[in-house]
C-alpha cells in the first residue's frame, strides 16, 4: 500500500456487517432465560412517597422479583458526582430508586423483574404507591427567589451552582466603551433522541464469580470501574461491553443511569441474566437531556466595531440532580467569546435545580447556547452601529498570527486556561461570504420582496474546544497467523466510524490496508485503560494514542525484517501487507515477520516452522528472548494531550419564511469548517451533517414541553419533532484544513461542531427576512412558527 | 411500551364481527392498527377484544361509480391514493394523501380506519365532510348510511354505535370540469395538520364562481366546512376582496384553544393564507364551463 | 451475593398463546406466541431476526420497517397474529446467501449513508420496498425525501442518504 491512507475517503469496515443485520446491540445479544425489567417511575415531579404496596404485583403470574429502596441493600445510596467542582455547595446526586422524595416525573421508584417486558409492565402497574405531592416551581429565575418551592429541600434557592470567571479588566473595558448592546437569549430544553434508546444486559456466573455487562454506554471502563467498587468485585472479574451502540451524542456518557446498577444486582441476585431495554417513552422521561440557559450578554464596543468587553450572566438549569457537574455551563461560559479577540470577559452562572431529570451533556455541551448568545449580540450590535454582519466579524476575529490565543482566567472544562491553538478565522468568513453569495444578496433580496416572497441571510460563527485529556491509550499487535493488525483503545462507538479512522491511522503506518486493520473497542477484556467517548476527543486522544503505537510496532517490524531479511533497517519499506528490500523484489509477509517475532516451540502451521527453536530464522546468540525483548509485534502506548484543541466555523443560510403560514424554509446552507488535518473527510462530513441535522432540529423543532406541574407533555416522537428527512435541506460544506501545533497528527475534534451555530444562524435569517415588517427579534430557539405569528401581530401585521 | 392484555377475534364475516362488539362493551375494531396499536402500546388505550376485520370478504377493495367512490373498511391508504380509476374522477384525493403520515404508514392505515378515529387535525375526515360525502355503518339492527357532517360529532367522538362496524366510506366524485387544491401547514412533513383547506369549485363561462366546497381541518374539534366562506365566494370570480370576506367569515370557525406551540391566532392567520392560496389554485385548475 | 434456586422462577408468563404461521424470508414458520406479541418482537426474539430495529414502538422512528405482503410497514404497530399467512421480509433476506450486498445496501456504503447503523434496516427495507414497486422513481431532491419521509435518523442528517438512493438507482438501472 503505497497510497496513503491518511485523508483518504475510506469506505467504512463497519458496514457490511450494519447494512446486513448483522450489528450486535445489546437487545440482539442472545441471552437464554433472560429476565426482563420495567420500571416503576414516579407521575410526580415533587412528592414524598408515603407508601409502596407491591404485593398484588409480587403475586402477579411471571414475576420474577420486585425491588423498592428498601430492597436493595448496599446500592441504596446517592449515585456518583462524576466531576466534582468547588463551585457547587450540596451536590445532589440521585439514589437509583426513589427514598423518601420523588424529584422528577419518570424518576426510578421501582423496579419489575419478570418472564417478559410485557408482563413486567403489567406488574409495575399493579404497585400502588401513594404520594403527597408537594409544591414546585419550574421556572427558573422564579426558582431562585427565597420564597420558591425547593427541589431539594436542604438546597437554598434551589442554587446548585453558582461559578464566575473573569479574563482581562471588564470594568475598565466597559467604562472605556463607545457603545454597549444588550440582549437576554433563551434556549431551550431539548434532549439528544438516540434512535437506540439505552440498554443493559447482565449475566452473573456463579461458578466462576464474573459478572459481564452489556452496556449500550459511552464509557465502558469508568462503568466497569464503578460496578466492581459497588458490587466489591475483582476488577478482573467485572467486563463491560458497549457493543454496537445506536448513537449517544453525550446522553450515554453519564453513569451510572439506575438500571446501570440494577440491572447487574438483579442478575447477581437472581442468577438469571436480566435485561433492561429502555422504551422511547423511558428515554424522554427517565434520560439526561440539555440546553435550557437564559443569557443576558453585554457588548462593551468602540463606534469601530471593535468589541473590546463582554459581560455575561446566565441562568443554567441542571435539572434535580447534578451528576455531571458543571460541565455544560463551564463549556458555556468558556465558549462565550467565541472566535473573536474580545480581551475583557466577565462571566457568571448560577446552575438553578427544576424538579426534571437531571441535564448532563447534550451533542454541543453548552456551545450552542454561547454561541447563540454571542451571536445574537454580534448581529445587534452591527444593526446599532451601522455595521454589516460580516464586517463586524471581521473586524474582530482572532488573526492567524495572534495564536495561540490565550484567555487568561477561563478555565475549559478539562480545568485548563482557554488557549485557542490554531485557524484561519478571518479566511472562513470570506469563503462563507463568498459560498453564501453575500455580495449579491441584496439584490436577490430586493428583487424577492417585490414579489412577495421574504428572504434573509443568516450568519454566525462558532469555536469548539474539543479533544479534552486526560489520556487514551492504543494497542497495536500484529496477528502472527493472519498477519491482520489488531487495534484496540478504551472508547466505545456510537457510530463514528472509529473502526475505519483508527485503522487508516495505523495502516499508513505499517503497509496495511485499512480493511486489515481490525479495531475492537468498547470491551474491557479487550483494553482497559482509558476514558470515554466525549467531547469530540476520539481522533484527537485515541488517534494520536494510537498513532503513537503503530509507530513503535512500525519500528519493530522494520528491525525484525531486516534481521530477517539480512538489510540494514533502512532499506526497509513497508507496504502490501509485507516487509520490502527497497529497490528490489525481496519481502516478508507481515504474517511471518510476526510469526518469527515469537520464539516458538510448536510448529502449528507451515510459517510457525520458522519460528521454532530448532528453525534457522529464529537462530541468534543468547535466549530465545533478549532481555528487555518482548514477543511478537505489539505495542501500548498512550496520548495525554497538553490541553483542548479548538476547532471552529462559520455557518450561513439563505432562509426563506413565509409570513403567511409563518413558516422557515431554509433554502441554502453553507458550512466551512476547520477540524484541522482531516483523517477521512467523507466521516468529517458525515459528522458535520449529522451535527447541522440536529442542529436544525434545535433551531427550528425540537422542544421538551414542560408543563407547570412538572409533566413532559410531549415525551413520544410524535410530538417531539425530530426532523425527517424533509426538514433537512441540501447543505454545501468547504473545509479548511488548519493542522493543531498541539499534536503529532494535527487533527482537531469533529463531534459536536455542526450542531453548535444553527440556532444563530436561523435567527439570524428570519430576522433578516422578516425586516420588512420592522425590526422583528428572534432570540429564543427552537424558533416556532408560533414566534413568528407573534412577532408579526405584535408589529402590526 | 407494550400492549396491556387482550382477547383477539378474527371474524370472517361482518354479522360475526358485530356479535362480538355487541357482546363485549370493551371490544375495538382492528383495521389497520395504526393509531389503535401505537395507544396501546403506550397503554392509553386498553381493549378487552380486538375484533381484527382483515379477513372480512365483504371489506375489501374500492368502487368507483359515476357519481361515488366505495372505499371499504379494509381500504387501505395506500390503496385509495394509487387507484387509477379514483385519480380519475377523483384527483383530490391523491393531492391530499400525500399529507397523510408516511408511505409505510398509508401501506397499512386505513382510510375507513382514520374516519373512524375523528382526529379533527386528520386530512380524511377533512376530505370526507369538504366532499359532503357519507359512511355506511352496519350494526345488529341493520344498515344505516351518515352523513359525513353527522359522522365527526367531536373530538375522537363519531355517530357510530360501539356494536356498530363502518363497513365502507362514500366519496363522491368531483363535477365536470370542478377546480380542486388542498393544503396544510405542519411542523414536519407528515405530521397532523395545524390548519389544512381543501376546496373543490367550479366556474361558470364568465369565470365566476359557480359552487364552491370549501372545508379545513385542525381548526376545531371536528373537521369543518366553511359554508359562511363558500357563499361568499360562490358568484364572484374569487378576487382578492372576494377573498378577504371569505377569511374574515371564517376566523370564527377557529375554535381550537391556544396550545403550547400554535396560539388561538396563528392558527387564524394560517387559516386565512390557507384559505386565499387553496381557493385561487382550485381556480387555476378549474375548467370553465359553458352556463347552462 | 446470594442465589436464589432457579426453579423459584418463572420461565413462561401467563398469557394465552395463539399458533401464528408465516413465511418470513422465504421460510415457513410457526410459532406459539402470546396474543399481544406485536410482531417486531416475534421477529426479534421468537425467529432471532435481530437485524429489524426497535426505535419507539409508536411507529414514528421506522427503524422496524420490514415489508408486510411486499409493502413496507411498521412491524411494532403489527401484532404477530395480525400477521397470520402474511409473507414478511426483514433486512436479513435482502444481500445474497453469500454476503454481496443489495445495490441499495451498496449505495449505502459508498454514500456512507449510515453512522450507527440502528436506523439502517428500516431505511434499507423501506427504500427496497419502492424500488420494487412498479412505476418511475421521483429522484429529485424532493421525491427522495418524501420517500425517506417516515424513517428517522439521528446521525446522518440524511443527505448521503439521498445520495444512496440516487446511487442505488444507478446501480439497479432505475436512474
């Protein structure tokens, strides 16, 4: 292989086996005698449980065991904080089912173990629980008055968190300023909709004490970690395996989710495996979801544009618990300067507790809601200075020679100084310019108007701090019988193509070709050192962890083959799966290279012979393994980045609305964006899409109805409206390829960076379209056609 | 999200069908299932019997007749909208088939099935009252044909008899040379209409209009027919203050309170662009025709 | 942890069970099953066809799209009995015995039209289903969507999806 597989549009290895059926989620592993769970869950969103009676259910024909608090021994206990920070005075964590209160509606109160799902719902109905329900308050500047119902009793004002950050002099900066816009945002609450709800399978062997877990979960190791603290087990005799998992986009990364825990405690006691499918209804009720921030964001400019101060506050709701921490805010309020020099920031949050399950990272992780509040900011202030929407960006992106660009006093979410590493910002807005026909618009806005039909320009650009340590490890082996690489790391995969981008990383490195290169992740037998899937880190943390690696094995193929080859190490080239003399038609196969590798006793094939003691290839002074010598051709090695990669773009659209039915067409979206060196751009895109599709979503549908009483009142696909295909429209993506200086690949995250501008820029264009009609404001997302009736009937129209 | 228990009859003929439903007060017809299953398995419906209908003979198939269009119970969707002789006399009703869920739903939805559900944000029973068309329900004491404007009674709430079965659907064909168009506004493609206008005209030889049908889904608890509307644009050539008069006679029919995403008033203003784009295009594609 | 004795637990639960009979990719099969059995879980669990998808079970998502007598449809809003002599086709039956893909599946590799996959096998039988159906295929932007209307998917934003119908209307000559 001499074609470099690096950057290359590599079809997936992954996909026969998905296209065919043949993917292994959890509910497809074949357990005989499973049992299968259900759950009570609480029809309250503030209650004290005054009684569980479950001994109509317990009767109920099929059941195998029924469990409340009181029947769950040692797990009866709050659930991890994951990500202490000292910004929080009482972390609330959740205890897996419900003592005393009930804090949310779909909390775990509980759980149904039976022959069937069938009739273990039929048993869960059968429990009569009674509740005195209390007082609560869903609204979240409300929450935080002294005299608003609490979600949890001994939190003051329901304040979970309250944490400020502050870069450079923003007082003196505001004092200094020429002018000063305003405005308060709204995001709302929305939840990341995995088309595989989440799922955990168990199986106890009594014989020889190993438990093992299937666990649709974004973090196999820290599950498998958790469960053998909890259960006190061997770590040995613990496995997790995530194995295929259908999307994640963050929600799956939480643990522990109840039945995380239940689950393998059922099977332990009962000595059956058990099941637990999440169902659609569940996985709006009972799984973390994100986004509700209310901003109130200051500009502090001089007349030029230059926004020399920014001030912002925000109101981040985190649900009744707080497992996650302060991550999604902390990404937010480290994001809010977004791509521009900005040189003064005050940022302060309060993390307000609502009586609904618990908020943790959502695809984007707080920069959406940054994004739109910086944005939304950017645009205003541009209309108040007399500004173009480009130009006022322009005058302030960040330059190429201004890098890294540090902002003193924002810690990222990895607890590091907000560094922005590398980009060509102010080339992307050009091109979004120029993709977006920006110079021409005017005229085709006009000349739209006069008849009849209102387009707008939307516009915003956007920074993701991605490829968060702390580390992820690689494992490189080539198989001696095959001669096959094996690759192994400690994530697991939702779908983001890591079999193939891993497997390119290491095939360029050792002559392979991808196909060759078999990635196996998400199982804890397999590796066990690592992290998770999170924060668009996998390329970034796993690659280089295994980029590192193949270059060591690489190293020892070359050594190996000289010596076999009887060449000086530098006339080696690998490639075609073998071991050349360059120049000439000499080669070992990868296979025998790393059957010779072994020192051998048994001959169990043909190329094995070579390798036995009595063989000429494995003749050399000393033992069969030099000291120091390991055998075969393997390695580990790890990456530990230094700090966050920052990845960035600019997104526009041309938005068409119709005032009459007040609905939104997006009739072009433009998309450059920069992730630094690209392994596989067809995956980049794939991401990107993805992210702009749920984007979409976010700005124009998708909205988790909260009643007043704390019920969900949209909790189906029915009426939380993912897009379809025919809400998505056709979108044009330009790379810009700006390598990292921060790692040996150059390659930034990918993830999470289409979701993060869509909102912005959808508001940004109905505004723009809707100018006709006054000076209409669009500052909340998802942006409904119910807005813009509003917006329209409050000015007149 | 799995189905509460239940019995299940799979009658072969009509009688047999009906004896049970009048047996069992608890018992649900299952046609095609697609509302029926998707309640159960969130357990906000809970029948004792499903009283499976497919493989009644009798409840197959469409007849077009010169002047009605026979869709039995079995009809599926799916069915309606192919049927070539229907998009003949009747190209309506392909036009409004397009906005009723998804292909894989119309493949095993049925049309008599949605009538019989009376969602008044639904396109059939819109279809069905906009055609002044009827239904056929037959029960232990017989025969009886309703009017579509009797049928849809109020939200999810028809005239039918629990023991009684709609055995078939009444659709009548358009006139000669009638103009038609039906629209709606939703969030996504596919889903329940916010507001929908159907409207089937015809004009005379000065191009004005001669009869006029004009109805509209998802503005109150039953489909409605906006007659204030059709008497007003019935003998005006459909101007803009023709027109205007229209709308302003219809905002009272909107009697859908204000919802979380859609207020008493967007719905009006949807309404209203409805009614003015779907009355124009039905009088883009109507003939003229000769007065008698 | 202590261990309760097997026998102390249910195998079977007590619901009635009715004799269900269907051909399922060309194969004649006959079970015993639970009356409420919707379909998606005979298939899944009864037969071990586990290549049809469960998404939200209120025929929304589509990812359990199989194809009922030839026409595609939700297999979570079917009972098994309903489907009594029905003929079903599942994603399994559509490469060759051999493991060549399907032109459609094809395209979707090509195209990478699939991220997690679990939204694949309902995507692939409904889209396998109209391309069987006789008649010309409305390949613009928009006819693709509305064929695609109906099958959710959370990772590609559907647009390599567009382009593997487009690509598997060449592959099958239907361009």
């Amino acid at each position: 292989m001499s074609t470099r597989q690096f950057g290359a549009r590599v079809e997936r290895n992954i996909d026969p086996k998905l296209l065919r059926g043949e993917g292994a989620f959890v509910d497809d592993i074949p357990l005989p005698d499973a049992l299968h769970v259900a759950f009570l869950r609480s029809p309250h969103a503030r209650a004290r449980i005054v009684s569980i009676d479950a001994s109509a259910a317990k009767r109920h024909p099929g059941v195998a065991a029924i469990y409340t608090s009181d029947d769950i021994g040692t797990l009866d206990v709050e659930m991890p904080l994951l990500i202490p920070h000292p910004s929080m005075k009482n972390p609330k964590t959740q205890r897996p089912l419900a003592r005393g209160d009930v804090h949310y509606v779909g909390q775990t109160v509980a759980m149904v173990v039976a022959v069937d799902r069938y009739t273990a719902e039929d048993a869960a109905a059968l429990i009569e629980v009674e509740y005195e329900p209390l007082p609560l308050e869903m609204d979240l500047a409300k929450a935080l008055t002294d005299d608003a119902p609490l979600v949890h009793a001994d939190v003051p004002n329901n304040l979970a968190a309250h944490f400020i950050q502050t870069s450079g002099n923003p007082d003196d900066a505001f004092a200094r300023a020429e002018h000063v816009t305003k405005i308060t945002v709204q995001v709302d609450r929305s939840t990341a909709a995995p088309m595989e709800c989440r799922a955990v399978a168990a199986r106890w062997d009594a014989v020889s004490g190993e438990l093992t877990v299937w666990d649709g979960t974004q973090a196999p190791i820290s599950v498998r970690g958790g469960l053998a603290s909890v259960f006190e087990l061997d770590e040995d005799k613990v496995r997790v395996i995530a194995p295929d998992v259908g999307g994640g986009f963050g929600q799956k990364v939480l643990l522990f989710y109840p039945d995380e825990l239940l689950v393998p405690m059922a099977a332990m006691r009962l000595g059956r495996p058990v099941k637990y499918i999440e169902d659609r209804r569940e996985n709006f009720l009972g799984s973390s979801q994100e986004r509700t921030q209310i901003h109130t964001i200051e500009l502090a400019a001089l007349r030029t544009g230059e926004v020399i101060g920014l001030r912002d506050f925000f109101l981040h709701d985190t649900g009744a618990f707080i497992p996650y921490g302060i991550a999604v805010a902390q990404v937010a309020s480290t994001s809010i300067a977004g791509p521009y020099r900005i040189p003064n920031i005050f940022v302060e949050f309060k993390a307000v507790y609502t009586p609904t399950v618990q908020v943790t990272p959502y695809r984007g992780c707080g920069r959406p809601q940054a994004c739109f509040a910086l944005e939304r900011a950017m645009d205003q202030l541009a209309e108040e200075l007399g500004l173009d929407r480009f130009e006022i960006r322009r005058r302030n992106l960040i330059a190429e020679k201004e890098f890294p660009y540090e902002r003193e006093g924002l810690l990222f979410a990895d607890g590091l100084k907000v560094t922005l590493d590398s980009g060509q910002y102010g080339k992307a807005l050009a091109m979004a310019a120029a993709e977006l026909g920006a110079e021409s618009f005017a005229a085709e806005q006009a000349k739209a108007r006069a008849e009849g039909r209102y387009l707008g320009l939307g516009l915003a650009c956007y920074v993701e701090g991605t490829g968060l340590g702390p580390y992820e490890g690689g494992h490189v082996k080539i198989h001696p019988i095959t001669g096959k690489v094996y690759v192994n790391t400690g994530l697991s995969t939702q779908g983001q193509g890591h079999d193939t981008v891993f497997a390119q990383i290491v095939a360029d490195q050792l002559g392979v070709s991808p196909q060759d290169v078999i990635v196996v992740e998400g199982d804890t037998k397999a590796f066990d050192w690592g992290v998770a899937t999170f924060a668009s880190r996998a390329a970034v943390v796993s690659g280089n962890a295994i980029h590192k690696t193949a270059l060591t094995v690489r190293k020892k193929v070359i050594e190996a083959a000289a010596n076999m080859l009887d060449v000086d190490p530098d006339q080696i080239e690998l490639r075609d799966s073998a071991a050349w003399v360059k120049g000439s038609n000499r080669f070992a196969p990868l296979a025998a290279i790393a059957t010779a590798s072994n020192p051998l006793r048994y001959a169990f094939n043909k190329a094995a012979q070579a390798a036995t003691q009595f063989a000429r290839a494995s003749k050399h002074d000393g033992p069969p393994l030099a000291d120091g010598q390991a055998p075969g051709l393997e390695a580990t090695d790890y990456y530990s980045p230094s700090q966050s990669t920052w990845a960035y773009g600019v997104h526009g659209a041309i938005i068409e609305v119709d005032p009459g039915l007040c609905t939104v067409k997006i009739r072009k979206y433009v998309c450059i964006h920069d992730c630094g060196n690209m392994i596989n751009p067809m995956i980049v895109e794939g991401q990107v899409l993805g992210g702009i599709a749920q984007g979409i979503g976010g700005a124009l549908y998708e909205h988790l109805d909260y009643q007043a009483d704390g019920n969900l009142a949209n909790a189906s696909l029915m009426d939380f409206l993912v897009p379809y295909a025919t809400e998505i429209p056709n979108v044009s993506i330009l790379h810009l390829e700006t390598p990292t200086p921060l790692n040996p690949l150059g390659v930034k995250g990918v993830g999470e960076a289409g979701c993060i501008a869509v909102g912005a820029v959808v508001a940004s264009g109905v505004e723009d379209a809707l100018r006709p009609f006054g000076a209409l404001k669009f500052h909340q997302v998802p942006l409904s056609p119910n807005m813009i009736s509003y917006a329209l009937e409050t000015a007149g129209y | 999200m799995k189905p509460s228990l239940f019995g299940y009859q799979a009658p072969a003929s009509i009688e047999e069908a009906i004896s049970i439903l009048a047996g069992d007060p608890d018992a649900v017809v299952l046609a095609g299932g697609q509302t029926l299953l998707p309640a159960m398995n969130f357990r906000a419906a809970n029948p004792s019997t499903l009283v499976d209908i497919q493989h009644v003979a009798d409840l197959r198939g469409i007849e077009v007749g010169t002047e009605i269009i026979i869709v039995k119970a079995m009809t599926r969707h799916r069915e309606f909208e192919l049927d070539a002789a229907v998009a003949r006399v009747n190209p309506l009703v392909a036009e409004v088939m397009q906005h009723v869920a998804h292909v894989p739903i119309r493949n095993r939805g049925t049309v008599v099935g949605s009538l019989c559900h009376a969602d008044p944000s639904a396109e059939m029973p819109m279809l069905l009252v906009l055609l002044g068309g009827s239904v056929i329900a037959q029960g232990p004491s017989g025969r009886r044909e309703i009017a579509a404007e009797d049928f849809f009674q109020s939200f999810l709430t028809t005239a039918r008899e629990r023991d009684e079965i709609i055995t078939e659907a009444r659709f009548p064909v358009l006139p000669k040379g009638a103009g038609w168009a039906f629209d709606e506004v939703t969030r996504r493609h596919g889903d329940y209409a916010i507001a929908g206008v159907g409207c089937v005209l015809s004009l005379d030889d000065r191009g004005r209009a001669s009869r006029v049908q004009l109805a509209a889904c998802g503005i109150a608890d039953t489909p409605v027919r906006l007659k204030e509307a059709e008497n007003i644009l019935t003998g005006t050539t459909l101007g803009a203050s023709d027109l205007d008069a229209a709308v302003a006679a219809s905002g009272a029919a909107v009697t859908q309170p204000d919802e979380i995403h859609v207020s008493h008033t967007y719905r009006r203003r949807a309404l209203g662009t409805l009614i003015r784009r779907i009355v124009t295009m039905a009088a883009q594609r109507a003939t003229q025709m000769e007065t008698a | 942890m202590a261990r309760t004795m097997k026998a102390a637990i249910p195998d079977r639960s007590a619901d009635a069970e009715v004799d269900v009979s269907m051909t399922v990719n060309g194969e004649a099969v006959s079970r015993s099953v639970s009356v409420r059995m919707l379909l998606s879980d005979f298939l899944r669990h009864e037969l071990r066809l586990t290549g049809t998808h469960v998404g939200c079970e209120h025929g929304v998502c589509g990812c359990c799209t199989v194809l009922l007598n030839g026409r595609a449809g939700r297999s979570c809003l079917t009972l098994a009995v309903q489907a009594n002599g029905y003929d079903i086709r599942t994603i399994e039956s559509v490469a060759s015995a051999d493991g060549t893909l399907h032109p459609v599946q094809q395209a979707f590799k090509e195209c990478h039209g699939l991220q997690c996959g679990y939204c694949t096998p309902g995507m692939v039988m409904n889209i396998v289903a109209r391309f069987e159906e006789p008649g010309k295929l409305d390949l613009t932007d928009e006819g693709i969507r509305d064929l695609l209307s109906g099958n959710l998917c959370r990772c590609t934003g559907y647009l390599n999806i567009i382009a593997a119908v487009r690509r598997a209307a060449e592959l099958l000559g239907r361009a």
